[in-house]
C-alpha cells in the first residue's frame, strides 16, 4: 500500500520539540532556528503555507522532485500540497512563518494573489530579493511573535494579512516569469484557477478528467479549459497531468510498490494504460525511471 509523504502542518510542528518556535493555536507558527532539519530529511507534503527567508547559508533541496539552491538574501513561498524534501542545509539563518490554509481564508486573502504567486513559484521556486527589501519583513516577525505570546488575535489577524500582502509585493517585483496580461484583467478567471487547483490537489490521486472537475465547479470542461489557460498559460488537461506524474514518480522514487500496484492506486484500468500514460507525459517508460532515479 502506498504510504504518502508525511505531512507538515501547524498542528503537527507545534507538537515538536523544536527551540524557538512560537505558535498561535493552530494557525500560524513561526521559527528562526533552523538547527534540526530532520522533519524534512525526508519527502514531505506541506499541509500549509510557508515562507521562508534566508538571510545566510545555503540549503539544497527538492521541490516536487525539481532541484533548487537556496542561498542568501532568497525567499521561499511554498503552498498546501507542494512536496518538500532538504538534502542538504549549511550555517542558515533566517526565519520562517507557515499559515494553515483555514487561517487565511479566516483573513481573506485575495485568491487573486494566491493563484498569480502559485503560478510563478511552481515555475520558479526561490526568489532572490535585495538584502534592504528582506529587512522590511523582520518588523513583521518580531512584532507578530510579541503578540502570539500574549494572545493579540485580532492583531496577529492585522499583521499576517499585511505580511502576506508584503511578500506578495515583493514576489511581483523579483520574480523572473513575466506577468500575462489576463492575470490583470481576468478576475474571475484567477478565482476559478485558485478554485481548480484546490480540488485538483485534493482529487489527483483519483480523476484525471477534466469534466470531473468542471462539474465540480458546475461549469462546462469547455469554459474552464478556456479560462484556466488563458489565466496560466498552461491548458487545465496539462496541469492535471503534471500532478498526476508527480504523484507518480514520487512512488516510483520513494516506494517499493509494483508498477502495477502504482497503477491500480492512482486509479489507471490497467497497467498498460498507466505505462502508456506515464511514458507520454514523462518521455520513458515507468521501469526506466525508476531504474535512473
């Protein structure tokens, strides 16, 4: 039986032992000793959004399986459902902040950033950002852990709504993809890409069809193909694949199943028909990756 990554989220950090971790109920824990990266030794899918920002050092890692460097003055924004694996982590410093998916919904932050910062961090991972930018976010940092060790809720709400808007500025400005223009211009399109890609992370393992997610958003495949690409750049059938592959892969890497009990677990009718699938999206056959992976 396939056993997923382990998962990361506010609740299960708060019940580690780790120095310096501050936390406010189980919405939003912040930490700034990166001593012990063993939670993340091995793959890990992160049940929350994280930032991360690296002031010094360098840490070598895979983020779902594509290799980055992070090194000084970058910052690292990963959402519910990226999976997560540090190889390698020398003399950091710096802080990170993870807020579960509930509480942002409680502070209501615009999906419309959520789904344009997505967009640009699955291509991009890291961001390098001057040092002077970096030092904007500190304040954010200290001044929500003085008000999570003393309870201030409506004005941790305050602080992670402002900090969150912050990183999404600063996102704009340092990413490298450029911006489409429809991500200006088509609010309804950007609702429905942060909309399609919930219930893709949660359906994947599941339903490949495109009309499964369409009727669960009570909309024609039609539209939503049309809406999805031209909010993306990439067609809605392409994104399905690319979770249905990493999924994939993840077991062939990380398990010892059968490329048949693989199959049968990301629901495929045969082995065959997964065999066929996984060799058009990944250009070599499911045996062969496993075989150089």
């Amino acid at each position: 039986m396939y056993m997923m990554p382990n998962e990361i989220s506010v609740e299960r950090l708060l019940e580690q032992d780790i120095p310096e971790l501050v936390g406010f109920h189980n919405d939003i824990v912040m930490v700034n000793n990166f001593g012990d990266m063993s939670l993340f030794a091995h793959p890990v899918r992160l049940r929350a959004t994280t930032v991360l920002v690296c002031l010094k050092g360098e840490i070598d890692c895979n983020i779902n399986l594509r290799n980055f460097l992070i090194t000084e003055n970058h910052m690292l924004v990963n959402f519910a459902g990226d999976i997560i694996t540090i190889n390698r982590a020398k003399d950091i410093a710096g802080y990170a902040i993870i807020i579960s998916e509930e509480y942002l919904q409680q502070i209501q932050l615009d999906f419309r950033f959520r789904a344009q910062s997505y967009i640009s961090l699955r291509e991009n991972g890291p961001i390098s950002v001057p040092i002077e930018e970096l030092r904007f976010l500190k304040p954010y940092y200290t001044l929500l852990k003085k008000n999570m060790e003393d309870g201030n809720s409506e004005v941790i709400k305050g602080l992670a709504l402002a900090l969150s808007h912050t990183i999404i500025s600063l996102m704009k400005r340092f990413q490298q993809r450029p911006v489409l223009e429809s991500e200006h211009n088509e609010p309804r399109a950007q609702q429905l890409f942060d909309k399609f890609m919930k219930l893709l992370g949660d359906y994947h393992t599941k339903e490949k069809s495109l009309k499964f997610y369409a009727d669960k958003m009570f909309l024609t495949p039609k539209y939503v193909s049309g809406m999805i690409k031209a909010y993306s750049g990439k067609s809605a059938l392409a994104w399905i694949n690319e979770y249905v592959v990493l999924e994939a892969k993840m077991m062939l890497r990380y398990t010892d199943m059968t490329v048949q009990e693989i199959a049968y677990s990301l629901n495929f009718p045969t082995q065959s028909a997964f065999g066929k699938y996984f060799k058009q999206q990944a250009g070599c056959s499911p045996k062969n990756y496993r075989l150089t992976n």
